[in-house]
C-alpha cells in the first residue's frame, strides 16, 4: 500500500475570495503532495508498516523504528491533518452549525460566538507553524475543547478527536492574507463546513473508538 494524494473536494478557485486559487493549487499539489511523497520514502525500507494506515502510525510512533519516527510524524501527520482541513471547508460553506454539534458547542463555550472567538484567539497565538483544532476528549465525560499543535501534530496523539481543523501554516494564506493571520482566520468562517464537522462530532463518542484509533475518521481513500 502506497499513501496518495486524493484530488481536493473542489475546485481550486471554489473557496474564492477567501482562499485564491494559487494558494490552494500550491498548498494540495506542492505541499501535501510531497508530505505523501516524503511519507512513502521513509516507509518503503519498512514493509512491515506498508499496510498501516497514516492515522495508526501517528498513534503508535513508538512502534515505528527510530530512524524515520520524525519524518513519520512529520509527514503522516501532515498527510492526516490536510485531508481533514480540505474537507473542514466547503464552497457552499459558512453559516451555523446544526443539531448535537450546535448542543455541544452552545454547552462547551457558552455561544457559538464565543466559540469563534476562543477558536481564532487561539489560531492567533501558533507560534510558527501549526493548527488550531476544536477537538472531543475521549475521556472525562468528552467535552469539547479548542486546541493547538505544531508542526503537523494531531490531537488524537493526545487523545482528542478532531472535529474541526485550520491550518495556520503560513503557508495557508500568505500569498493573499499576507502577515495578516486574524483576517484568515476571521474570513475562514465564511468557508467552513459545519455538515462535515456535525459528521465528524455525531462519530466521536466512544462507541467509535476503534474507528478512531484506526484512521482517525479521515476517510480512507487517501491512504489506499
Ligand atoms: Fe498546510
């Protein structure tokens, strides 16, 4: 099993204005594209770890041999983490959020406002690289909470299941939000897809852990 690029969910020009197209072309066919190359470098001495999706050797670095565990970490997680930040958006995105995820959020942050704001404070203070998460404890009654990871760590490697992701890599908006990373993330809320974020909350509850610890939710195609 080779890890592969899936083509984005749309177009490159889709989430203009708020994202151009030259961003977009770069970030999935440069970027991510050779985070899957680089991935299936570092594995290819190592058939034992071919069949392994890139969610379980994020989860299980300590069974991964040391010589690669950083380009493992680096690039599966690059690999995981940019497939759910594709479909964390949508052209037809933006609005408010429905159903039990709308609950949950209201219970966690008080508002969805408030929410946004905790959301963008937090994407606001990466420092360097990284994204910024709202994510479900597996543990301690799974509340939800906004996290950060840097490089291209997930939240499942601390036991949290994403629910929602921007990638605060500059990297992300340069091109056309220049230094100015609070318009990208305020801006971002006009693109952001609340139905995949729902699907993702609606499988995050304990009785999809083995799920969870398998592929993380990401769907699978991108690991084939
Ligand atoms: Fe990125």
């Amino acid at each position: 099993m080779k890890h592969l690029l899936s083509p984005l969910p749309y177009g490159y020009a889709a989430l203009e204005p708020h994202i151009d197209a030259h961003t977009m072309t770069l970030h999935h066919d440069q970027h991510h594209a050779s985070y899957v190359t680089n991935l299936n470098a570092a594995l290819e001495p190592f058939p034992e770890l071919h069949e392994r999706t890139a969610s379980w050797l994020l989860l299980n670095l300590n069974k991964v041999p040391e010589k690669i565990r950083t380009a493992v970490r680096n690039n599966a997680g690059g690999h995981v983490n940019h497939g759910l930040f594709w479909r964390a958006m949508s052209p037809t995105g933006g609005g408010t959020p429905a159903g039990p995820l709308a609950d949950a959020i209201k219970l966690a942050f008080g508002s969805l406002e408030q929410f946004k704001a905790q959301f963008d404070e937090a994407g606001g203070k990466v420092f360097g690289s990284g994204w910024v998460w709202l994510a479900r404890a597996q543990k301690d009654g799974g509340g939800l909470q906004v996290m950060t990871t840097p490089g291209h760590d997930n939240p499942m490697m601390q036991g949290h299941f994403p629910i929602l992701v921007n990638d605060v890599w500059e990297h992300a908006y340069y091109l056309k939000h220049e230094n100015r990373r609070a318009d990208y993330l305020k801006g971002w809320w006009s693109v952001v897809n609340w139905q995949e974020a729902a699907r993702r909350f609606d499988r995050s509850d304990h009785s999809a852990e083995q799920e969870w610890e398998t592929d993380g939710g990401l769907v699978l195609e991108a690991t084939k």
